[in-house]
C-alpha cells in the first residue's frame, strides 16, 4: 500500500470494503453507505491510486492470494454527470 501524505480519513481496509461493495453492489460513488467513510474521500483515494497503478496491483495480489475470484481486467469504476 502507497504511504499516505498525511493522516488518512478512511483506512485502507474501510477503502478496499468499500470498493468491493461498490463492485458486488454497482451503486453510485454517492450511494456508499456512511459506514466507509465519505463517498468523496473514498473516490479521491481511488481516482489517485487508479492513476498510479496501486489499484491495479492490489486486486491482482487479491486475485493470487484468493481473496477475491473476479476477472479485473474487465473492471472498471467510474463516475458519470451528478456523481
């Protein structure tokens, strides 16, 4: 995991919960329930490590470790006008 620039909002583990409930889910950024934290933090976390590669490395070491068992190389999270 990328070390933070400062204290973090949201930890990495409320993070990655929150981005695999948007994937089981497929709710908007703005339909995160409040127990991850707030859906902009989260977006602003993801938007960054999506850019850098770190989202990409972490589901793939999830995919090894089976953690997870879905094809990442067809996911995709966005955000669309109102989000």
């Amino acid at each position: 995991m990328p070390i933070p620039r400062k204290p973090p909002e949201i930890s990495n583990y409320q993070f990655l919960c929150a981005l695999l409930y948007m994937i089981e889910n497929g709710c908007k950024w703005r339909a995160l329930p409040k127990k991850f934290g707030k859906w902009h933090t989260i977006y602003m976390k993801f938007n960054r490590w999506s850019k850098n590669g770190t989202i990409q490395k972490i589901f793939e070491e999830m995919q090894e470790m089976n953690i997870i068992d879905i094809r990442t190389d067809t996911l995709c999270i966005g955000h669309s006008k109102g989000d």
